[in-house]
C-alpha cells in the first residue's frame, strides 16, 4: 500500500516536472530576450514602476522578483515596485500550479496584478510616511546575452537550481497530504476550521522567504480540501526565495516588506471574507 502511494506520486511528480520545466524554459528565454524593454519599463516614474513590477511579478519564476530586488537595491525603483512584484509573484510555484490547477492558477495571476499595484500604491504612500530609503545606483545586474542561455539559464539555473528543489517539494506534499487523508481524515479536520483560521494560517506561512511551503496550500486545494480564496491569500503573502537577495542587503527593508505584504494579505481575506468569496 504505502510502495503503490509513493510510486503513484513519483509518477505524478515527475510528469508535473515535466511540464513546469517546459514552462521555466520558455519564460525564462523570453525575459531574457526582452530584458533592455523590461528595464525601461521599470526605470520609469513610480506609476510605471508599480504597475510594471506587478505585471512582471505575475509571470511565473523567480527571475522577475529577482530583478525588481536588485534594482530596488541600487535605487532604481521605490518601494512600491518591490512590495507591488512582492505581492503579485507566486514564485516558482506559479509553474506547479500551471500543470495542477490551471484555471485558479490563470484567476489568480490576474487577481494579484490589480491587487499588487493596488498594494504597490500604497506602499509608496507608507515609505513616504516613514521615509524608507533605497540606495545609490550600481549597475543592477549581471548581463547574460543569449549565446549562453542553455549554459547559464537552461542548465545552471533550471535544471541545477530550481528543478531538484521543486521535485523534493512536491513529491513529499504530495505524500504527507495523502497519508494524512487516507490515515487522519484530513478533510474532516480541515472542512471544521473557519475559513478566516485558514486564511490567516496561509497568510503566516507566507512570512517564510521560500516558495515551498505554499505547496502545501496548493495541493490542499488540488485535492477540494481549501476555498480558492485561502489558496489566493496565501499566494499573495507568499514571497518566494526572491526576497533572500534584499535579506542579505537590509534585514530593516525585508522586514518592511513583509510586513506588509502579509498585513495586506490578511486584508485582502477579511474582505473576501466580508464579500462571502
């Protein structure tokens, strides 16, 4: 019994791999290929920023997030822009929810773009209050020209990187949540909790600068045990691994974001809440 569940879910993980590595690749060389118009975009006024930073957070991967980070470092883009993409990305997830779910996962995508600049907005406005400051311009990252794509993106930063992670990732979930189904009644349990306790449980989880743990969420909705609402908060708290590079830069900026990206989150569900969603 438990051979055939771990087999069943190797099978299922690998053929979800499968697709998220497509995906990875594809989006991955069309960043690349556009990053000069991208960049632009970015470096304009703070309402280009967020509105750009939000739409570019909504594509899957963690490139974008990176982006906005090294630019918000260097002074480029304000706050707003690094909280908007902060608010709109699912990470690496996004790829995960693309084979899994993909009609949420299209919903979502296009809910987080209003909601990240809606947030990018006032985020500006509460940097303004509290006079959160950036810092002097550096040249915001290392150019890859596409002569090295397969190298430097397909093998260094897809397959060594990111792949192995995601694998672990969704195949252990995907076992704890079925154990946990066919042993503990996990359904029961869930469907007890008010929804508002889930949300706020999705929210918190999100504080955790790693994409993984919104798996959880993912595959819990997969399996008709979650509301599309919980799982939308908990994207929208979520900030992935692409918030590790401003860590390493300010702990005081990573923290503002978090907090806010959070607070915001646990809005966005009591008015969901509210509105009976």
């Amino acid at each position: 019994m438990l051979w055939e569940l771990v087999a069943e879910n190797f099978r299922l993980t690998g053929k979800i791999i499968v697709m998220v590595t497509v995906f990875m690749i594809v989006i991955d060389y069309l960043e690349l290929r556009f990053a000069d118009q991208i960049h632009r975009f970015l470096t304009g006024k703070p309402v280009n920023q967020c509105v750009m930073a939000s739409i570019l957070g909504a594509i899957p991967g963690c490139i974008d997030a990176f982006l906005v980070v090294s630019l918000y470092i260097h002074g480029v883009v304000g706050f707003g822009a690094l909280v908007a993409v902060m608010l709109s990305t699912a990470g690496d997830e996004a790829f995960v929810m693309l084979a899994m779910a993909p009609e949420a996962a299209y919903k979502i995508f296009a809910i987080l773009v209003p909601l990240g600049i809606v947030g990018g907005f006032l985020a500006n406005m509460v940097a303004k209050r509290f006079k959160i400051k950036t810092g002097e311009y550096h040249k915001p990252m290392e150019e890859v020209d596409e002569s090295n794509f397969l190298k430097k993106h397909v093998y260094g930063h897809i397959f060594k990187e990111h792949i192995p992670r995601l694998f672990i990732w969704i195949f252990l979930t995907l076992i704890v949540i079925e154990v946990l189904i066919q042993r503990y009644d996990l359904a029961s349990l869930i469907e007890g909790l008010p929804v508002s306790t889930m949300m706020v449980i999705a929210a918190l989880v999100g504080v955790i600068p790693e994409s993984g743990p919104h798996m959880v969420f993912l595959v819990l909705y997969s399996r008709g045990l979650i509301p599309f609402s919980v799982l939308l908060v908990s994207t929208l708290s979520q900030d992935g691994h692409g918030l590790l590079p401003l860590l390493s830069h300010s702990l005081k900026d990573t923290l503002y974001v978090q907090l806010f990206t959070t607070g915001f989150s646990l809005i966005v569900g009591l008015a969901l809440i509210l509105m009976g969603v």
